[in-house]
C-alpha cells in the first residue's frame, strides 16, 4: 500500500505540481514544490522504517495525512491537456 502511495505522489503528484507550477509563482509555487520533494522522500523513509524497525506502524498514519493535504492544495489538477 506504501509503494502505490509512492508511485502515486511521484506520477499523479508531478503532474499536479507542474500544473500548479504554471498557475502560481513565487513564493507559493517554491513552497508547493518543497511539498512535494518532503513528500517523495517520507515514501522511502517509511518504507525502510516499517521494515527494520519495531514502532514502523507508526510512520503510516503521518505519510497518509501529507498525501492528503498535498493533493488537497497543490496537486488537484492532475490533467495532462
């Protein structure tokens, strides 16, 4: 379930981003993209945390939440026209 969440914040999450890119500017558009990098790098983070670690579990419910919010505010436009 973590790996699809990753390639979901990869694949549909680029395009959202890149379409919020060409929308916004500045600031916004610079704090959008820093999301998403934090984003791609709690996947791999998590993934090795459930696997090598005891309280792993508990990475679940934080990464779920960013995907949330990050689609909810920078990734809603996902079209690629």
């Amino acid at each position: 379930m973590l790996t699809f969440s990753a390639f979901w914040a990869f694949l549909p999450g680029g395009v959202g981003m890149a379409n919020f890119r060409k929308t916004h500017h500045g600031l916004i558009a610079q704090l959008g993209h820093l999301c998403w990098w934090i984003l791609l790098l709690v996947h791999p983070l998590a993934l090795y945390k459930i696997g090598f670690t005891h309280d792993g579990w508990l990475w679940l419910a934080p990464v779920a939440v960013m995907q949330v919010l990050f689609f909810a505010i920078f990734g809603r436009n996902v079209s690629t026209l």
